[in-house]
C-alpha cells in the first residue's frame, strides 16, 4: 500500500474481525459513508489514531510490534436495513510483527491513550471510597511524561501524569466544596487512572509487544546500554518494572456543589 500511488500515507488504519468489505459497506444513518463514521471517532480518541505512516513506523522499528483500533458494526436498529449498522471503535488490536497476537479491551485502551499521552476530552466515572453512587469527569487537561530508567542495572520505567478534572455529574452523596469530600473523589480520580495504566502497559508486557516505541526512548538516553540488549529487547520489556506516578486534581467543581435531590441531612459536608 505504501508503494501505491493512490492510498494516502495519512489515512487511518483499522482491523475488523473476518473481511473489510461489511465495514466499508455499510450505510450509517447519519453520515454519508463508514470511512467518515471511523474518521470523527479516531478525531475523538474514542480508540487509538493510526495513520498508514504511523503503521509502517512500528512495524519497521527495532521492536517490530504496533497496534490499531479493532472495529465492529453494531447493529441496525428496529426499522433499519442490514447495511444501516454503524461502525463502531471496540479496542485495540495489538500486532507483533506481521500476526495479530491479541486484543485490548476498550478500557485498557484508554490506558493506552494515556501513556500515549493522546487523551483529550472524554468522560471519567469515578466511585469513591465508601460512597454509593459515582462521579462523572471530564479532564480539562493531561500532562504525561514518560521516563526511561536505568538503576544498579535494572531497567524500569517511570510514567508521570499531571490531570486536571472538571465535574460533570455528582450522583454521590458527597458535598464536593469540602476539602476533605473533594479529597476522597481526587484519590479516586488517581486511583482509576493507575489502574487504567497499569492494565494497559501489563497487557503489552505479556505479549512481549513494545507498542509504544519505549525501544526509542531507551535509546536516546542510554544508547550504549540499548545496542547491547537490542536484540533481546522483547525480553527486557517484558520484564521491566513500571512506576507510576499520578498527580489527579479536581479544579472545577461546577455550580451545583449539592448532589440533586437530596436533602440537607442527607449530604456528607465532612
């Protein structure tokens, strides 16, 4: 395809389960074709946004792993012909050379996106500690920094994520404009994003697949180092030790401290 003359190097890739034809078939309500449904979800990060480019840059890289979203049609609603399914992001296919080797779930995408350091505007829900009901998020911004290691000849990686969060809905029956209440939901906040990290760098480790090009930044830093495990790199990915470090605050409570509809009584202002 790279070779070809008429596909773009920055079209977006995806991986459908069987054949692709179904997908590009299909006629959504909304939209004129599929290829646009599958643009404005990448746009939005709903999954992973990888061009042709992008693609032949994992492949090709010392690693030799990549990954691409995993799309599905959901299915036509009542009324609706076969071909009105709408394509839709699922999760992550994740590539080690040229075979598929497994897929992310769509939460441990969002890890992905977060070390990715592609995560824009999207909801987070959150349940404190010892509280009934949750709490919806919207990161207002997200600063990640990912830092390669080595100590006493161990490697390890150190990821730093500084996220600031705007409350959506409070369906707890927390009283968000006392420290100690807005304390409890920051710490979930934190809590939600580690594991979310977590999950998705634990997948890539067991398929040895270092989709994130952590080869590179090893290299760059400590190249000496690198060029004399580069050719059992899968190996030390595999068994580096992960830190992660969040730092998740709550800057905008919004108007309505006070969940909706209960009474005074009924909120926890400690």
């Amino acid at each position: 395809m790279l070779r070809h003359p008429q596909p773009r190097e920055k079209a977006n890739m995806y991986v459908s389960k069987g054949k692709a034809k179904p997908i590009l078939e299909s006629l959504p309500p909304l939209e004129n074709y599929s290829g646009e449904v599958l643009r404005e979800l990448s746009d939005l990060h709903i999954g992973m946004l990888v061009t042709m480019q992008d693609l032949d840059e994992m492949l090709t890289g010392i690693p030799q792993a990549a990954a691409l979203p995993f799309v599905e049609i959901l299915p036509p609603g009542k009324g609706q012909t076969k071909l009105q399914g709408i394509p839709y992001i699922v999760g992550t296919a994740v590539f080690k050379k040229d075979k598929m080797t497994g897929m992310m779930t769509e939460k441990e995408t969002r890890g992905l996106l977060w070390l990715r350091d592609e995560v824009e505007s999207y909801t987070v829900t959150i349940k404190p500690k010892g509280v009934k009901g949750k709490i919806s998020l919207s990161p207002v911004s997200a600063k990640v920094k990912i830092i390669p290691q080595i100590i006493n000849g161990k490697w390890k990686l150190l990821v730093k994520v500084n996220t600031d969060g705007s409350v959506i809905q409070n369906g707890t029956n927390l009283n968000l404009s006392n420290p100690k209440s807005l304390k409890a939901a920051e710490r979930a906040y934190q809590k939600d994003i580690e594991k979310r990290i977590e999950m998705a760098f634990l997948n890539t480790q067991d398929r040895k697949a270092d989709i994130l090009g952590l080869g590179k930044d090893f290299y760059r830093k400590y190249p000496k180092q690198f060029n004399k495990v580069e050719n059992h790199w899968d190996e030390i990915f595999a068994e580096m030790e992960v830190e992660i470090d969040v730092a998740a605050h709550i800057r905008r409570q919004g108007y309505i401290n006070r969940p909706a509809g209960l009474s005074e009584k009924e909120v926890k202002d400690k």
